[in-house]
C-alpha cells in the first residue's frame, strides 16, 4: 500500500485503540474475554488479515507496517491483538510462506474476512527445542496421515476454525528434518481442545491443551505438498513474529510510561507533585530512554527484514531487548505510583502482569540469546 494509505489506516488504528478498546480494559480483565462487539469492529477494519497478501483479501503490510501498527496495538490489552495476531503472524504465515497453492487460496481469504487460526507447535516438553516433539503423523493407505499427540500453550485454541499441527513424521534419530505442518480444521474428528488456561496476566488471549486422538488427514493436508518442512516454516513465521512481538513491546512501554507520567504529575506528597522529586523523575528518563532505543532497534530491523538483510539475527536482537525493556518499564511504572500501583484496578498493575509473558513465548530470552551468539560465531 502507499504511504498515505498506511497513514490513513494507522491513524485509524489509534483512534480505535485508544478510544473504544481501552475504555473497555477492566471489562476485558474481569471477564476474561474480549467482547464480541470489538471482534467484529476489528474484522471489519481488516485487522484480521492485515499483513496477508492482497490477492487473498488481506491488506498486504510489509514488517516495517506490521512493526508500526504493532505499536499502537501495545497501547492496550494484549487480548485485543491475541484475536487476530496468530491469523497475520506465526499461523498466517505458514500458508503465506509454505503452504501450497490450493491451501493459500482456501484458506487465507478465510483468515483476513476473520476467521480464526491456531499454531499448534509447542509441547510440554517440547517448547523452546521443537526437536523433542513426541507427536506423530503416520502414514495411511489413502497417502494421508494419522495425527496423535498434544500441544499445549495453544493460542486461541478455543476459538480457532483452523490449526496448524505440527507433527513427527520421521523418526527422533532425523531431529528437526523430520517434522512436518499439517491443516487441520476445527471439528475434524478426534482433535479436541481442553479448557482455557488460568494465566497471571493477559486475560482475554485465551490458552488451551490441543489433544489428537487418531485424527485423520488427508493428503492435501500436508503443509506444501511435502513432509520434512514443518521446522523451517514453523522457524521463519517465528522469526517475523519475534519482531512483531518486539513491536508490541515498545507500544507497551509506551502506555506505561504514559501512566506513570499523569501519575508524577497529579499525585502529591508533602504538598508536592512527586514528580518534582528527583528520583522519580530518574525512573521515568531510564524508561524514556529505553524505549527510544527499542523503537529505533524494531523500525530497523523491520527494514532489515523487508529488504532481506536480516530475518533471524535482528528480530532476535530486538524481541530480546524490547520484551525485557517492556517489563522494566512496566516495573518503574509501578514504583512511580508506589503502593498504588500493586492495586488492581490500576493500570500499570495489569500492564505488569502482562508484560511477563513477552519474555517467554515466540522464544524466551535465553533462546533469543542462543540464535544471536551462534549466529555471531558463525560468521565469518
């Protein structure tokens, strides 16, 4: 799209955020949901397909106006863009990337009109190393296969019309080259979801056990035509989502900030704004910097990612430091407000509890770590 239609949508997208999702949080927090209402604004603003290609009804942002529209989703409840975050990154992707030509077309449009998505990757002992995955997919007489296994931590696992499984089809001696990605509709006998997840924060994006008892696929199925490829397409929509993620980050820190900055101002001690006392005014400048850092650091590696530069090294660089420079920020954020800020109710409090989980899914920080050393001692 053009630079003044971005504009235009991005603009659209923070007004949105800021004038109908966030008067919404504390209802998203005490009803673990996010209302039903706010879903069908954002499929219909496209936000459902934003980043999937034109030609399937998507609005075909690049990363650098995936990173910027990110931004503002981290303004607010992290449910609100969990609805629609795995359509345009981790399992959109995957069609987007790897999918063959019939799975594009029957499913992406699907995706961007609002139907739901799932990536269905993790396992409980297969999280940051997918290599010690122990589902299955055996082959049948028809040239389909045979899925069993569970997958826990699943993202809109509840909600999802769709899930991309990923599955063994080798033997464990063949590692991450013997796992394959696999289109499973919702209903499909034998797939079946276990209640939602009871988390510290992120009410309303909703977790979920994916269990597969014998669930038959056919052939058209199979993720590209092809077994064996399930790790590298399951590694490349991670690693654009890592920047996503980051993004999401640095719109997070932003709200805390911004709370922390009314609350300096407006709350007083000793007949005295707290924000004239010095100490308090350092932790704002640590996260004011922080954040101007983890800014610059996602616009350039979304730039890195667009031209091809860089798609591993720098979204690992910048998930890494803006995932942790969130939670710092969202810290300080409630040392500002002091004994109010442990209140519930309060904002900085959920975006604290929040915060938390950035620095484990889509890679802890001790994975990110590993890609970014290995890669530097790779090189040459």
């Amino acid at each position: 799209m053009d630079a003044a239609d971005f504009a235009e949508i991005r603009a659209t997208v923070r007004r949105f955020v800021r004038e109908e999702v966030v008067p919404l949080e504390d209802e998203i927090e005490q009803t673990d949901a996010v209302p039903e209402p706010l879903r069908a604004k954002a499929a219909a603003m496209g936000l459902f397909g934003y980043t999937l290609p034109e030609e399937y009804g998507g609005l075909g942002a690049t990363a650098a106006e995936d990173v910027r529209l990110a931004i503002e989703f981290g303004w607010t409840s992290p449910a609100f863009r969990s609805m629609f975050g795995t359509n345009n990154g981790i399992a959109g992707q995957v069609f987007v990337h790897s999918g063959t030509a019939e799975q594009k077309q029957l499913w992406l449009p699907r995706l961007a009109a609002g139907r739901v998505a799932a990536f269905a990757l993790t396992e409980a002992e297969a999280g940051s190393d997918p290599s010690g995955m122990t589902a299955t997919a055996t082959r049948d007489d028809q040239g389909g296969h045979v899925l069993s296994g569970t997958k826990r931590f699943i993202t809109n696992a509840l909600l999802a019309d769709v899930f991309i499984v990923f599955a063994r089809t080798g033997t464990p001696a063949d590692g991450t080259k013997g796992i394959s990605a696999f289109v499973v509709e919702a209903g499909t006998p034998g797939l079946s979801v276990g209640p939602k997840d009871h988390k510290t924060g992120q009410a309303g994006a909703w977790t979920s056990e994916v269990h597969l008892d014998q669930v038959q696929v056919g052939p058209e199925a199979l993720v590209g035509g092809v077994e064996g490829v399930g790790f590298a397409a399951a590694m490349r929509s991670l690693a654009k989502g890592r920047l996503h993620i980051a993004a999401f980050c640095v719109g997070l820190a932003e709200r805390a900030l911004h709370e922390a900055v009314l609350h300096a101002r407006s709350n007083k001690q000793g007949g005295r704004s707290i924000g004239e006392f010095q100490l308090v005014q350092a932790l704002l400048a640590e996260t004011k910097a922080e954040l101007d850092a983890g800014r610059a650091m996602v616009l350039d590696a979304a730039d890195k990612y667009d031209s091809g530069e860089d798609r591993k090294v720098a979204p690992s660089c910048a998930k890494l430091f803006c995932s942790e420079m969130a939670y710092r920020a969202a810290d300080r954020a409630v040392q500002v407000h002091g004994g109010m800020g442990y209140m519930r109710g309060v904002p900085v409090e959920r975006i604290l509890r929040d915060a938390r989980l950035f620095r484990i899914y889509e890679g802890t920080s001790e994975i990110q770590k590993l890609i970014i050393g290995r890669a530097l001692l790779a090189a040459d």
